[in-house]
C-alpha cells in the first residue's frame, strides 16, 4: 500500500442508511395494512412475519452464536400451550398469549444450565430430546385432549375482521421488536462475545470472554422468540394440537430458510422467510411435490449458493443493507469510494480474536 493510502472502519454506510429509512417507510405502511390489504392479504402477512420471526431466532441461535437446534419447535409448541392454559384459567386471550411466550422463554433458562454444557452434535440431538419431551407431556395433560387437542376458544368472541387485524398487529409489533432487539444485540458486547465463541469457544474463554453468559442470553432470545411465533400462530389457527405444533418440520423451514437467504448475516433470514413464503404460498398445495421441491431447493443452496443468497451479494459486492458488524474501507487521494470487489469494498465483520477483545471491553 502506497504511503498516501489510509484505512477507515466504519459501521453505516450512505446505502446503509438509505435502505434504513427505507424500511422506516415500509413498516409504516405495514402498520395501516388492516386498512389499506384485503382480507386474504392481511392473513397472508400474518403468516410472513411469523416465519421471519422463526427465521431470524434460529440465526441468532446458530449463524451468529454456533449453537445448531434441531429443537426449537418444543419452544414453538410450549408458548402455544402455556397461552391455551393461561386463557383456560381467564387470562385475557391476547395477553395469554404474550404469557405463554414469556413463561416458556423463562422455562429454557433452567433447560440452558444442563444443555449449553454440550457442544456440536450433541447440542443439536439434545434439542430434538428435548422438544419430544416436552410434546410428550404436554400431550398426556387431560386439557389438551392428548393428540386430538383443543381450541382458544376464547378468540372466538371477537368479531373475525377484529381479531384478524389485532392478530396482524401482534405479529407485526413482535416481528420489528425481535429484529430490532437481536440487531441492537449483535452490534453490542453480547454479539461480539457470542461471534467469537462462535468462531473459537476456547480461545473466547482464554481471553476472558463469558462464554456461558453469551450462550445463555442468545439462547433466552431465541426460545422466546420462538414461542412467541407459536403463539402468533394459535392466534391465526385457534386450534392447538401437540403433533403439528411440536413437529420437527418448523425447525426443518427455520434452517431452510436460513441456509437459502445467508447464514450468519442479518439481512439473510430475511430474505429467505420471504423466498420460503413465497414457495409455500404457490406450491404449498402440491402436497408431497412441494417437500420433495423443498428439500431439492435446499439441496441446491448448499451445493452452489453455501453463503446463500444474500450472503454471496454480500461477499461478491460488499452490500450490507443493516451492518451489525464493522467494515475496513481503504482511501486514496485518487479514490475516495469503495471499488466494487476491491478489499475494501469486501470488508467482512470483526475476526474472532477482535470480537473477542471487543467483547471484554
């Protein structure tokens, strides 16, 4: 490098904070949806912002804290129950609701002391132990009528067009609070200890960074999230049966749509509840053709897209629409923008060992 060269790290770029004000814009014109969408339209939402809430937990579970679940539906199928009990013994239903998912948030904190001791595989298999578990006794408590189950009724006194513009509401409040708490997280001291663990666990520790303190919260973060997003979903169902609540399949759409939008990036899952949407929404109907497609599209971003989509944007034109991490951009008296492909331009967030220093500061 020439001596008149200089570097510069930076966080929020011009087009960083363009496409924030952009997203400013869109959520006001989400929030007037009741208003503005048909019916069908407004359900339709409902169902998108619950899956980006799915999608956007399970990142911060594993592409930002390594912590690979194959379990988070037990957390999904815990929030759902917990509210049905909760309404049963008169709690307001949409209070209930927020309840359920708290409690059942509250609950993975103890479940955390045993199982952020396991690692890797283990970690991932003790999840899905645990998630069958919790789909066993929950299906042997008589109010639920083992796998026959039963409804929240209590939605049923509000009047249909009401309930499914609260219920929009609800998911929409909890999709940008979610966004907006494990943005402020992983820009923080917890994102940086938890990218470091991620990237060294031993060398974390070695250096003094919390290792179990940073699981423990990213893990907290992700199990209410989860089971918020289950509630969400009784909300828009009413019904609640344990076996499609507790199915391993809402852990298998929380992966695929986060291995097809970019693990470990913030804009990702986002991208990919969209892509998975939108899949579901024209091929859903398609019955066994539609997982068989689902499974061949997975199979298709590993193979050839393993950054994702928006990870491969990322890496090939050095875009972050929302930086949680920092950028290195080299200036020269010639040159006082970023060069497309240019080492500058491809900045990548903080190596471990300065995430790690970042993180005990």
């Amino acid at each position: 490098m020439s001596k008149d060269s200089s570097f510069v790290v930076e966080r929020w770029t011009r087009l960083s904070a363009l496409s924030s004000a952009a997203a400013a814009v869109l959520l006001v014109v989400l929030a007037l949806g009741p208003w503005l969408f048909a019916a069908n339209v407004v359900d339709s939402f409902t169902t998108l912002f619950v899956y980006l809430i799915l999608a956007v937990m399970w990142n911060a579970l594993a592409g930002y804290a390594g912590l690979v679940s194959v379990g988070q539906q037990a957390f999904f199928g815990l929030g759902a129950y917990f509210a049905i009990l909760l309404s049963y013994y008169g709690v307001e239903v949409y209070l209930a609701l927020l309840f359920g998912a708290a409690i059942a948030g509250l609950l993975s904190v103890p479940v955390s002391l045993l199982m952020l001791r396991l690692r890797g595989g283990e970690f991932a298999i003790a999840t899905w132990v645990v998630a069958e578990l919790a789909h066993l006794l929950v299906a042997l408590d008589p109010l639920i009528n083992g796998e026959t189950g039963v409804s929240l009724i209590a939605l049923n006194a509000f009047d249909p067009d009401d309930r499914r513009a609260y219920n929009y509401w609800m998911a929409l409040a909890a999709m940008v609070v979610l966004l907006a708490l494990v943005f402020a997280l992983l820009r923080g001291r917890v994102g940086a200890s938890v990218q470091a663990i991620r990237d060294d666990e031993d060398a974390a520790e070695s250096v003094g960074v919390g290792v179990l303190a940073g699981k423990r919260a990213i893990f907290f973060l992700a199990a209410f999230g989860c089971a918020l997003a289950g509630t969400l979903w009784l909300a828009t169902l009413i019904s609640f049966q344990p076996q499609s609540y507790f199915g391993v399949q809402w852990t298998a759409y929380m992966i695929f749509m986060v291995l097809a939008g970019g693990l470990g990036t913030f804009e990702g899952p986002i991208l990919g509840a969209v892509i998975f949407f939108l899949i579901e929404y024209f091929f859903g109907q398609t019955g066994v053709w539609y997982l068989a497609g689902l499974g061949a599209a997975a199979i298709v971003f590993a193979l050839f897209l393993p950054r994702g989509l928006w990870g491969t944007i990322e890496d090939k034109l050095g875009i972050r629409l929302l930086p949680v991490g920092y950028r290195l951009r080299l200036l020269r008296p010639d040159m006082d923008t970023d060069v497309p492909g240019s080492p500058a331009q491809n900045a990548a967030v903080l190596p471990s060992q300065e995430n790690a220093k970042a993180a005990i500061k």
